[in-house]
C-alpha cells in the first residue's frame, strides 16, 4: 500500500495575533512552500480554541520531510522574508507525525476549506 507521511503541525499563538499570523501564512509563507514543491496538505485557524492555527504537509517519507524542510528553513528567502512576521506570534508549536493513504489525505485536503488551496 501506498503512503504518505504527514506533518500536523498546531501553533499556540501570542494572544492578539492569530489576524497578523494567518495573513502572513496565506500571503507569503504558504505561497513560498508550494513555489519549492513542498505539499501543503491544509492550513488555517483553528476552530476549536482561540489564538491556534494548523499546518498539514504530506511527504513521501521522514528523509523527504528532513531534505525539504531543512531547504527551505535555511533558505535566505525565509529568514529574510515572512520569518520573523510568523514566528514573532508563535508562543509554542507542536509537530505529529502519521502515515496515510494518498486517497487520506486528498479527502484531508479536500474537506478543510479554500485557505488550504
């Protein structure tokens, strides 16, 4: 069987800030992952609490996650870029790991709404 490893990643972000963060997010930073072909899976507000924001990406393996996020985190475009307008806001963040199905996490894709395309 087919799979893909995806990276949930749960911010808790600095009361006030969740405006400033996701427009950030949406504008230049989510923008910039797809431009390195990096496969965001999902993105957005959190509805269950207050000043929490997700972030879904699917790769094909932890070596693949490891290559592209280690690219892409060093990367002059993203230290000079939207870095410090994103991780200014962050007060903490969690990162999951889990294997599913292409066919998993194209429904994933498909029922978290407009921001995660």
């Amino acid at each position: 069987m087919k799979k893909m490893l995806l990276e949930i990643r749960t911010y808790r972000l600095k009361p006030g800030t969740l405006d400033a963060f996701h427009q950030a997010m949406h504008e230049r930073a989510v923008p910039m992952l797809r431009d390195t072909g990096m496969d965001v899976v999902a993105y957005g507000r959190s509805d269950h609490e207050e000043e929490t924001y997700h972030l879904v990406r699917a790769y094909a393996d932890r070596a693949a996650l490891e290559a592209e996020q280690a690219a892409f985190y060093g990367s002059p475009e993203w230290r000079d870029g939207p870095r410090g307008a994103l991780v200014d806001r962050i007060e903490t963040y969690l990162n999951t790991l889990l294997w599913a199905s292409p066919e998993a996490v194209d429904s994933m894709r498909a029922l978290n709404g407009p921001a995660s395309r």
